[in-house]
C-alpha cells in the first residue's frame, strides 16, 4: 500500500484530511489493546478542563495500547531504525475538542531512551523510558521509578469480519489533543481502516499505581491488530484559558 493509496482512500473518516501536507510517516505494528469502562469523575482528575471526554452509552473508556513503533521519519527524510522503531505504550482516553473527537494520553512510554527524548522534543508528548521486552507473543514492561508494570502473554485469533459499533468508537481516532503548561495541542492523523482480530489472554499483570482506580481487574474489552500505517501532520497550538 503506497502512500497515494492512502491519502486516496478517507470514506471511513469521520472529516475530511487536512488541507495541508502531512509530516511524518510511522507504523503502529502488532498492537494490543486492553480496554476498560471507567468512572466518569475519577477520569476527570486526570483531564484538562478545556477537553470534554467523549462517552459511548453514557460512559468513558481507558485503554492501555502497546504496539511496536517503525519507521517513523519525516516527510522527506529516510527512517532512522535505532531512533525510528522501538516498543511503545500508551495509556489513552476518548475526548472531544473543537468540535473533533479523539484521543488524550495518560502516560506514553518508549523501550529507547534516545527514541523517547526525540519523541517529546519534536512533539510535546510526554514521551518517558520504560524497560520493555517484546518476544513472539509475550510482551512486557517496567518502570521502576513510577513502580509501572505490564506483563502480557496472548495468542491471536481469528479477524472480525464485523466490527462493533464500540469495536469502531474505540479504534477510529483521527485526532490526538495533548497539553502542555500554555496550550492544548492538537495532533490530526489518518491511516486505513483498524483489522481487527480476536485475542486471547494467557497470562496479564497491568501495575500503573496512579491510574490504578481506573485500569484494574481484566480488562472489559480485549482487541489485537496487526497494525497500521500513519501519516501525521503538524501540531496545532492553541492557547489556553485557565479559569
């Protein structure tokens, strides 16, 4: 699949791709998802006041997505593998803002600590390192200075011929909204349509202490793909209104 074949192809986007040239280049590769339906006001502690967190039947979602990054680059430069693929982890919930739905991240952790500073250098994001180990299918992580730990060992099933009005809601993300201490900065991306396949959980330890009222137990949903491939554009910088 080129990339022409890619801009082309936008009929399952919720709006139309940005006017302007994309910017980067990444794959989100063999990616696990572990989703769970959490308590509306616990999630609010943790969410900028100018974002409003989307609901689906009434209520918010937390998912914890570890994948492996490739070949992220900038347009018009080649990757780089010792910076442009390593392991990643995100911690992410479902938001909307100017009128877009997307996602906001909770945590975001790298297994390259060079990969990591790039990243938030670049993007703002609060890239941080976390030991990570990712061999067939197990995957696992640690940090011992925030005590976070993942221990995940699956199998994959079969793909979903029919994906779930949830299944959709919680994967078709084409915006990503971020803060920092003067601004709420919005990430627009475009990639194909999320194939879905089932997933079986052999063996699971989730550990992240400062989310832990919210990510505990077996997760409510549980979906694997083999991934995508992403065309990122800019940040957009908008100033915030603290009250």
């Amino acid at each position: 699949m080129t990339i022409n074949e890619i801009l082309n192809r936008t009929e399952h986007r919720p709006w139309k791709i940005p006017n302007q040239n994309w910017q980067f280049y990444q794959e989100w590769n063999r990616t696990i998802f572990l989703h769970w339906q959490v308590d509306l006001e616990e999630l609010k502690k943790l969410v900028p006041q100018e974002i409003e967190i989307d609901l689906i039947e009434g209520k918010p979602w937390v998912s914890l997505v570890a994948f492996t990054m490739e070949k992220i680059r900038p347009k018009h430069l080649p990757y780089f593998p010792p910076i442009s693929n390593f392991d990643e982890i995100n911690i992410r919930t479902y938001v909307k803002y100017k009128n877009k739905t997307g996602v906001y991240f909770l945590s975001i952790e790298g297994g390259k600590l060079l990969s990591c500073k790039v990243s938030k250098l670049i993007s703002e994001l609060p890239y941080r390192f976390s030991k990570t180990k990712r061999i067939s299918n197990q995957y696992s992580s640690s940090n011992l200075e925030l005590k976070d730990e993942l221990d995940i060992k699956f199998s994959i099933g079969k793909k979903l011929e029919a994906k779930s009005k949830l299944d959709h809601w919680l994967t078709e993300r084409y915006a990503l909204f971020q803060d920092t201490k003067t601004s709420i900065n919005t990430f627009e991306i475009h990639h194909l349509e999320w194939e879905i396949k089932e997933l079986q959980i052999e063996k699971l330890k989730v550990n992240y202490p400062r989310f832990g009222k919210l990510i505990n137990g077996q997760p409510d949903k549980i979906q694997y793909s083999d991934g995508v491939k992403v065309l990122a554009w800019g940040k957009k910088k908008n100033k915030r209104i603290l009250k």
